[in-house]
C-alpha cells in the first residue's frame, strides 16, 4: 500500500467498490425472482452505480430486490462523492492514518487552499449532502407516496433523490424514467434542481453556502457577496449557466415539432420539457422524453452537452464545464494574437492549458476508440453508438436503446469507458505512467509550423 | 490595400479566385450542353476547385465542355499551392510591391528563416510542381491514351495529376472516381505518390530534395542526411508514415469481408485497396471503393485520418499532421506530469500548444455547427452528414452519396464548410479579430480545478 501514489489509490478504490458491489449484487437474494443474475449483468449494474452513469440491462424496478435496489443506492451513493469517500473509505478499510500525499490528493481535488480539517470537511459534505436529498425525497415523496403508497413511495422518493443529485439518473417506478412525467412541475424541477446542484460541485457549493449565510446573517449586498466568490465559482455558475440556456433554446427549435416527443406539449410544457433535456444532459440521465426519437439535431446537441458535463468536484461527469471555458478560450485570445491565454482577466497558467488539452485529447481518443469497437462488436447504428459511448464516458446513462440488447463483448466495452470515464481517462494515464523524475535536463525551446 | 492584414488578404485572396472562377464557370461556354449552369452549382464547383476539396455537384467530365474542365483545374493549381500563389497573385494583381508584412507571411507560412529571394523560391516551387505533375501525367497517360485515344487521353492524364497532386481529387474519365481502376497498380500508386508528395509541405519537399542531392552529388549516407533534416520534415515523415499504416491495417481488418468493397479482391488487392483509402483521406478525394458501401467502422477511421488531414504548407487540408503530433504528445507529458510538454526532446512553446489548441477546438465547433445545420437543412442520415462535413471541413471530397442531392440550402452550408476548411478556421477568427495591442497589462496567473 505504502507503494501506491495517491491517483492509484483512486483507480483501486473504485475498482474495488466495482467489485464487491458485484458479488453483492450477483446473489440471488438481490433479485425480486430470486434467481442468481449473471455475472456480466451484476458486474455491468455494480459498474454503472458506483460509476453514476446510469446505463442499465436490467429494469430497476422489477428486477432487483430492495436487498438488490439498497446495494445500488449505496454505491450511487458513494460513486456520486467520488474521490472523498473513496479514498477515506479506502484508508479506513485498510486502517492506516491518512498519509501527507493523499492528505493533499483530496484537498487539490477539492479545491482547498488550507491543510486544516479534513474529518469535519467530510462530515460537513456528508451533513449537506445528507439535507439536500432529504429536502429531494420530501418533494418526491409528494408525488410517489399517492401514487405508490407510503411505504413503496417513500423508498422510491430517497432512491430518486439520492440518484438525482448524485447524478446517476436510475429510478426504482418506471421503466421508461420519467418519461410520464413530462407535464409534472414537481417531479422536473425537483430532479432539475437535484442535478445541477449535485453538478455544480464542492467548491461551488461551499461558496453558495457561505454567501447565503452572509446574506441571511449578516445582511451582505447579493453584489458584494458574488465579488466575494472564488473564480472557479463564477467560471462554474456562468458556463453552466450559458449551456443550459443554449441547450433549452437549441432542443426547443429541433423538437418543437417532433410529434414523437414534444408536438403535442403545451408552449410552458415545450419549454419545461426543453429545459429538462438540457439539464439531464448535465450528465444526469433521467429523460422525460423518449431519446431514441429526438431530431438527429437534438441528438448532436445532447451529445455536446453530455461530452461537456458537470463541473470539477461534483457528482457529475463529462470533461467538465471549467475545461471547456478554457478551450474556448484559448480560440478567443489566439485569434486575437495574445500573448497569453486570458480567462475574464487572468492568465492560464501553462499547465492548466496543457491539462485542458490533455483531458479534452484523451477523451476524444477514448470515445472514438469505444465507438469503433462497439461499431465492430455489437449491431446499433452509428448515431445509436455515438449516443451510447458519450452516455457511457460522461456517465450519462441517457440511452436510445441500445443498452438493454447489447451482447456481452458490447457490455464489456460499455463497463470500461463508464469506468474510464468516471475515473477520467488523464487519471488513468497518470496512473499507469512513470512520473518523469524533474530532471535538470531542459530541452530546447522548438518552433513548428502548423 | 494598405489596411488589409496579411491574414486577410489570404481570406480575401481566396474569395476573390472562387467568385472570378464562379463567373467563368456560369458561363454558357463552361458546360457541354452549351446551357449555363445555375449560379449555386457553378459557385460550388469554383470553391471545391480553389479549396482543392473535391466534392462535386456536377459530373466533371459529362457536365463541363473542356473550357469548363480547364477552368476547374487552373483553380485547383492556383488553389493547392494556396498562401504562395494567391497572395503573390493578388499583389501582382493590385500592382503593389509585395511589403514587408507580407513577406513576412509567406515566410513564416512556408517556414523559411531568411528573408532572401522570394521571387526565386516561388519560381523553385513551380517548376517542382511542374516537373512532378508531369511526372506522374504520363504515368496516367499510359493508362488512359489506350482507352480514351491520343487527345483526350492526354488531356485526362494532366487533369489528374494535377488533381491529385493539388490533392483535389476530381477526375474527367468516370462518373465514379477510380473506382474502375481498384486492380490497377498504376493507377494506384501514382496517384498515392502524388497524393502523399502533394501533402508533405514545402519544408519537407526542400529538405527531400536537398537530401536527394547530398546522396547523389556528395555522396552523403542516408543516415547522415536523415539527421540532417529539420525538426519539422522529421515530425511530418513519422506521423505521416503512422497514420498510413494505421489507416491501412484497420481498413483492410473491416473491409476484408465486407461485399460491397473488397470482399472479391484478392489478399494483395485488399491491401492495395486499404492502402490506397488510408491514403486518399490524407485529404485527396479519390476513392477506389465506395464511400456509401464501407462499414462503419472503416467510416469512422476514415474520417479520423480525413480530420488530421495532411502536412503543413502542402497541397493538402485538415487540421495538419503537426497539430495532431502536439496533441498525443501533450497528453503523454501530462501523463508523466512533465513540467513542459516535450516532443522527441524539444520543448513545445506555449504559443504553439495554444495554437494547436485553437485549432482543434475551432475545428470541431466549426464541423458540429456545419453538421447541426445540415442536419436541420437537408436530409441525410446522421453518418452520411458526419461524412459529407468532415470531408468539406478537410477538404477531402470524399461523400457517401449525399452532395449531388443536397438542397440549396445544404449548397450553401457546404461551400462554406468547405472555404473555412481551406483558409483555416483560425485564420478566419484571427482575420475578423482585432489585433490585441501588447498592453502592459500583465494579469496574474489564476489557477483553476479541472
Ligand atoms: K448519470
Ligand atoms: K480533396
């Protein structure tokens, strides 16, 4: 153990996590039948949970057991706060103290400034977490315990709520999502809500809280407490924004008259339902709308959003809103020939725009390489693998149907890229490289040509 | 005149060659039925000749009278030497010496250090051209003398090798590329030569040509020379040399059963085949099988290979083999948790990772918009559109069907796919951007959690 750098105790966790939520969800006291589940599909559900995306082979609600449903719930659970209950969860499993390296791992992934605290910083996530989906499963509660009775109902409302803001998009009432939904208020902003701010992540988080209770406490002007907000705050809150908007407006144009999904909406229900669409692609994957029969524009809309995602230290996924703000950019400050990359005033540093690249690159490369191989191994067409491996990479798990027919050499492909796309495809190739010792070695500078 | 910036005159320079070549073409003269072609077909068939792209709305040989053809070719010569030709063109045009600034351009857009002669190197560069395109003429000329006859068989032969070696990829002997010729190794790898000599770049052609005369004259070993070369003629030879094999290997893996393409070949012909499409997305255009008959992964390879295209300063489009060398190796670096990113022991600088960071990022919101509004305006599938617009964007002209049957709408979005493919999306935002005076203002560096 003492061996492990703190991105390997990461990788392991989570491949850790994977599997004994498999062998738990392979016995057969996890299925409602009672028969074992194969293998593949209880590796494939374990996969999809921990991992927040989403994609299932096997309907929710009639295949698994509360036992079963529990499992998944928990390791929603523990997937959706990602790195911080892993690595803790890790270090207390192996009962070691919690090393300098790693101590730093969590807090440079948090985005914490301070070496101070780092139990009460988990038990305060874990308290607010903790209150944020109970006020979720109090909304659904409202509208599952009439329709489902108390008990069913109120299991099914914490399920939902947990799944919601953990941004792994499962639910244990319908088979379809919440496609019955679509016209519900309660049930799309409830789930709107529980998205983007499980989306939004730590540092936003902490900056929300600490300028509600400037407001509410201490009377702080709205103004002076958004100047008092972190940069990666306003980044977060803007990009987010501005995609959420874009997509609601694009899906909006594409679908108005798509009789397959929203033509027969009223006007307020075109646009709830647009808005929905554009959010749950804030890698949720909840749908209200069948996706298979979204316009191929509203498709390729999806897709973008889906590849952008949450932002950093939420529960979501996708490269992320922070990285895509500064590939964009970095287009603006090269077409006006500056001399360094400007972000609202500040100046990139080198390695973030390396990291940027790196990140958006190697997703890039990840993608193409699990549409290909699911092109080669399974039968869907090439938009039906497209939606898929994004869904799969940005654990997503929005789906055009392909999921519940995949053969077994798709399924696997499938479990890697959620795998890989939950860990982040740069996390798994620090992991496996050297790190290059700083060596005194400076190379030359070289120009090239492009 | 004066105001003009050298990137615009390039933008401009080129404008300028498609509306004066889209009014030769509108003419009654330019069509073998003596009817003048409708504005929007001409005014497509002059961008895909000076963009060197390839797709085409008309049967070349069938549609156009040789007027027309002659047209089509001069604006595929002045179009595949690009920067050179139409910037020297348009100041001999406007009767101005060429300034500094623009000098400048040239040079640094053909990778020259010293400010020496450029009338002399623009003069080197045609009779390069000229003596190769004549090389590989009556190559064809061997070939299509015996089917066409003495005149038109000559006439054929030029047109294709200058064609091919402006990387064009439009022919006047068939009505289906090369498809014909599939078994014909003449045919193949003459054009393959000329594809591949076309997209190397004007760096690489000098620093061949010097090495060709150091073995031949000096005697020099071929190590010795190798070493010789500049940094940049090494770069493009390997990731050249990669992609080709890489290209060749996976097709050849998806096509070899496939009926529709290279079942009934035979084991060398299907390598012949694989080959020769591994080559022609090094954005040429030609096609020996079916584009609408490959499998979809062979597609989707295909399009990767069309995206990174050719070399810079050559005949061919893409966002350049150098740029895709920058990306892989930034995200090993950032693997290793280099301090700089390396490239075989040179240190990129931070512009030219910005840049290359520009241009992927502007390539791929300018093929997403190109392939959202196709799909709104016309009526493709979702991989024929994907297809149709990396193959513009690339200036590829490879087409799984869809550009004889686009709407007009659809024209129009391909045109100017296929004139921001050919100036470089970059150098479309540089041109409309305001040039950022050097302020003094330095901000501070501002880190950020991806
Ligand atoms: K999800
Ligand atoms: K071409």
């Amino acid at each position: 153990m003492k061996e492990l750098r703190p991105v390997q105790v990461i990788l392991l966790g989570f491949l850790i996590t994977i599997f004994a939520g498999s062998i738990l969800l392979a016995l057969p006291i996890a299925t409602q039948s009672g028969q074992a589940t194969p293998y593949i599909d209880a590796l494939f559900t374990a996969t999809t949970s921990v991992c927040v995306t989403g994609l299932i082979v096997e309907t929710t609600m009639t295949h698994w057991s509360i036992f079963g449903q529990a499992v998944i719930i928990l390791l929603v659970q523990i997937g959706g706060l990602g790195v911080i209950t892993i690595t803790t969860g890790m270090f207390f499993m192996l009962r070691k103290r919690i090393t300098l390296g790693n101590r730093m791992l969590i807090q440079e992934s948090m985005g914490l400034n301070t070496m101070t605290g780092l139990v009460p910083l988990v038990k305060k996530i874990l308290i607010g977490t903790g209150i944020i989906e109970g006020i979720g499963a109090v909304l659904y509660a409202t509208q599952y315990v009439p329709e489902f009775g108390i008990g069913y109902g109120v299991w099914a409302a914490i399920f939902n709520s947990i799944s919601a803001f953990c941004n792994a998009g499962m639910d244990i009432v319908r088979d379809d999502s919440l496609r019955s939904y679509v016209t519900n208020p309660v049930m799309n902003f409830t789930t709107m809500g529980l998205i983007i701010l499980g989306g939004l992540g730590f540092v936003v988080w902490k900056d929300l809280w600490q300028g509600f209770k400037k407001i509410v406490k201490d009377k702080v002007p709205v103004k002076r407490m958004i100047q008092q907000w972190r940069f990666q705050t306003k980044i977060v809150l803007s990009i987010t924004s501005f995609l959420i908007l874009f997509g609601t407006i694009l899906i909006f144009l594409f679908e108005y008259h798509n009789p397959a999904t929203m033509e027969s909406l009223s006007l307020p229900q075109k646009i709830q339902a647009s808005l929905f669409q554009a959010v749950t692609t804030r890698t949720a994957g909840f749908e209200t709308v069948a996706q298979a029969a979204l316009t191929d524009a509203s498709s390729l809309v999806s897709m973008f959003l889906m590849i952008i995602g949450g932002s950093p230290t939420g529960t979501a996924g996708g490269v992320k809103t922070v990285t895509f703000a500064i590939l964009v950019f970095c287009v603006l400050s090269v077409a006006k020939q500056e001399e360094s990359i400007t972000l609202f005033k500040r100046r990139v540093p080198q390695n973030l725009l390396a990291k940027a690249l790196a990140i958006i690159v190697i997703n890039l490369i990840v993608l193409m390489t699990s549409v290909l191989l699911l092109l080669v191994f399974d039968h869907g067409t090439f938009m039906d693998s497209c939606y898929e491996c994004v869904s799969a990479l940005a654990t997503v798990g929005l789906t055009k149907g392909l999921t519940p027919n995949l053969t077994i050499a798709g399924k696997v492909i499938i479990i890697i890229t959620m795998y890989l796309g939950r860990v982040g495809p740069i996390s798994m190739a620090i992991g496996f490289s050297q790190k290059n010792k700083k060596k005194m070695v400076m190379y030359p500078e070289q120009d090239l040509i492009l």
